[in-house]
C-alpha cells in the first residue's frame, strides 16, 4: 500500500525548525521529527527511510547505470513483483504523488498541511522520439485521445488556485513526430508556412489543447505548458500562442499586445539531449547569471512600456530562490508605501519537484509563514474566492501516473537535475546523521 505521507518518516510532520543537534542540518531548512519531538527508531521507519536514502546516495556511475537498465528494461521491472515492490519504495513512493485518487488527494492534503500553496499536476506519461517514417497522423490518434483524457483527468484532480503542467510530446508517438516535423520545417519555413503545409495537424491539436485549457478555466486551474527540446519548440510555440487572440480581445484595457503574460522560468532542462548546441550557455555559471539577471529585470527594472506578469520561478538553486524571494518582497513593500495598487507583477510563485530540493521548498514555506505574519507584506500571501491565487506562494511540481511512465520520467529529471540529486543526497546524509544522534543519546 502506497504511503499517503510526503515525509519518508510515517506519522511525521515535515518542520521548519533551526535548532538541530547536526551542524549539518543548520542550513538544512528543515528536519523530520515527530510532533512531540520524540522519534522511535521502529522497523517500519528504518524500512521506509533507508528505501528513500537508497535512491538518493548512489554514486554517479551506479545512478547511470541503473538509469540505462530502467529504460531498457521498464516493462520486465513492472511484470516482475520483487523488482516493482522495490522501485516502487525507492523511487515512484518519493518522486510521484500516485495514481488512484485516493492516493492523490491525500499527498495533496498533505503537502497542503505542511504549509505549501498548492501543486502543479502532471501526468508523467511521455512519448519517445523516433525516426519511423510508418508513424500514422495524430488526427484521430488514439494516443493523443488518451492524453487528453489524461490532462482533463489532472486538471479535475488539481483544486482551485493549483497549476497543470501540460507537456506536449506526452500525446504520443505520432504526435511527437509531427511536432518534430513542424519544428524542423520552421528551419527552412516561416512558422506561416509551416503551418499551412500541416494545417490540418496542426488544427486537431490546437483543438485538442483548447479542450484542456476550457476545462481548466472552468476549474478556476492555470495551464502551464512546458516548454521542451527546441527539436519540438516551434510547433509548442505556434499552438500556444493560437490561443492568444481570443485572450487580446479581452485585454483592450492594457496597452497594445498588454496582456497579463504568464512566465515559467526553467533553467537546465534538455541540456544532455539538445541537438541545438549553439542555444547553450557555456558553463553553469553563465547559465545562472542570465537566469538571476532575467528575474532581476522582471522584477526591478524600471519599465518604458508598461505591462503585466504572472511568474512562476521552476528552480532547484537555492541562491537564486533567496535573491527573487527577498527582491520581490521588498520591492512590494515600496509599490504598497507609494500607493501603487496595480503592480506591474501580479504575482510570484515558486515551484520544486516532489522528492528534489525538498530544503529549498521548506525554506520558502518558512518565508511564507513569517511574511503571513509581516503587516508589510501580508497581503502578498493572501488569497480569497475571487483571486484564488496569492501574489507570493510555493508549489511542489508533482507527476501522476503508472509505475512505467513515472520511472522513466523520473530517470529524465534524475539526468537533468543532477545538482539537485547531489543536493538531496547531502541532505539525506544530514537527516541520517541527525537521526543517529538522537537515537543515540536516548538508548
């Protein structure tokens, strides 16, 4: 049965407490322990502690190793009992929310209680890339149907004031294939062109997408389409933005194009599978410079033109987290002094994947609640029927799914967040540690 708690301690609560035996733990930003500060070292604990541990500590070579045999062997690890019984505790129970319902809605609640905004869902099922040139047409594909269906089936998961993570390539084989042929005929084509040489394609998907976001605006749910591999982009590209001209008809209030824009900002996704080596930055170094100097213009720059955003910084990098958490915040507190009632940026949200950069996500939880208590600033945290939504939060991006399509998605995060692994096995070390100590001077 699948543990209905984000803490890898059963009845414990994740708490943002500083005062730690470990040193290490200090800048932790957060420790697993018992309400009553007592932890019993029972066998179920150890059992489910250590499976967490087991995926996080491995050394770099072992993790590729057993990442090439994941991909390459997902369906007989799925078949097998022993083997899925023990993915399933390593990596699916502390990477994923779930699969049924139940087990949905009670890690929700979860995550809920211990202090985050809310999460981003996402189905976790995703389409690999390929050169068959037998693949059929995504109009009427039966798995681009599924993954609509997949999408409408998140969006009702997720409550008001909760994101969707909508990734595109998830829609299957013959779709992926078709965003692949869109995005490299924009090459030699202007996306105009290459939209009337797959206008018929490219008008079933736009549709199809539309059928999501309807739901979602029903909802009251915001859509967060990923952006992916620039060998897709293009085509994301031309079906998000088809969605805009009904949006601008609605913004004549703002000036020109002035609508409220949504930014996701993501840094280090597809490094190791872009073909497009020329759109890297040449070290990680230039890469967080660019990041931190994009959200420093976002939210400081003086502005000609004015206009409006939403925000949402998707990062692991703790440095970058404090920089936007405590611009933002202050300069709030001068728009609120001088009077400015409509900020330029409507809000600032912050979002981590479940079971990755858990001490960063409980930092901000921490922000939040002092700034929940700051006259200043409070209202910043506070949301209401009409504005679901709060100015400043912190989401945990989470995946649902099957025990086949989570792994393979964790894997690619896995290849993708490195840092954010290494960060993760620091802190399981320090938890570990932290727990020795304790059990030892109580015995």
């Amino acid at each position: 049965m699948q543990s209905t708690n984000s803490s890898p301690w059963p009845n414990t609560a994740l708490s943002t407490k500083t005062q730690f035996d470990t040193p290490d733990l200090q800048t932790a930003g957060c420790v697993f322990s018992r309400a009553d500060e007592t932890i019993q070292a029972d066998a179920t604990s150890h059992t489910n502690y250590y499976a967490f541990l087991s995926a996080t500590v491995l050394p770099a070579k072992l993790l590729a190793l057993l990442i090439r045999m994941t991909k390459k062997h997902v369906g007989i690890i799925e078949s097998i009992g022993p083997l899925r019984w023990t993915f399933k505790k390593m990596l699916y129970d502390n990477f994923c929310i779930g699969f049924r319902k139940d087990e949905i809605l009670a890690k929700t609640q979860e995550l809920r209680r211990i202090g985050f905004t809310g999460i981003v869902l996402a189905n976790a099922r995703e389409a690999q890339p390929t050169a068959d040139a037998n693949v059929g047409s995504v109009i009427g594909d039966a798995q681009c149907e599924e993954w609509v269906e997949n999408n409408l089936e998140s969006v009702q998961q997720a409550d008001p004031g909760d994101y969707v993570g909508l990734r595109f390539t998830g829609a299957g084989t013959a779709a992926a294939k078709f965003l692949a042929d869109f995005s490299a005929a924009c090459k030699s084509h202007s996306p105009e062109e290459a939209s009337k040489i797959y206008s018929a394609e490219m008008e079933h998907y736009v549709a199809q997408v539309k059928r999501v976001c309807a739901a979602a605006e029903e909802r009251r749910v915001r859509v967060l389409i990923d952006a992916e591999s620039s060998m897709y982009q293009r085509a994301i590209d031309c079906a998000a933005l088809s969605n805009m001209d009904k949006v601008k008809l609605h913004l004549n209030h703002s000036i020109k194009h002035g609508y409220v824009l949504g930014i996701k900002m993501v840094r280090g996704a597809y490094l190791h599978t872009e073909l497009d080596k020329q759109s890297l930055h040449v070290s990680k170094q230039q890469t967080d410079e660019a990041y931190d100097a994009t959200v420093q213009f976002l939210l400081q720059e003086a502005k000609a033109v004015p206009w409006k955003a939403d925000i949402m910084l998707a990062t692991h990098n703790a440095q970058s987290v404090r920089k936007a958490f405590d611009l933002y915040t202050s300069t709030q507190v001068v728009s609120n002094h001088s009077g400015n009632r409509e900020p330029q940026i409507r809000g600032v949200t912050f979002s981590q994947l479940m079971g990755m950069a858990d001490e960063v996500s409980m930092d901000l939880v921490n922000k939040i609640g002092i700034a929940k208590k700051e006259k200043s600033i409070r209202h910043l945290t506070e949301a209401d029927s009409i504005n679901v939504y709060p100015r400043l939060g912190v989401y945990k991006y989470t995946a649902w799914g099957s025990l086949r399509d989570c792994l393979l998605y964790i894997l690619r995060r896995a290849e993708e967040n490195k840092d954010a692994v290494a960060r993760t096995q620091d802190t399981a070390f320090a938890v570990m540690r932290e727990l020795q100590s304790r059990v030892l001077r109580r015995s």
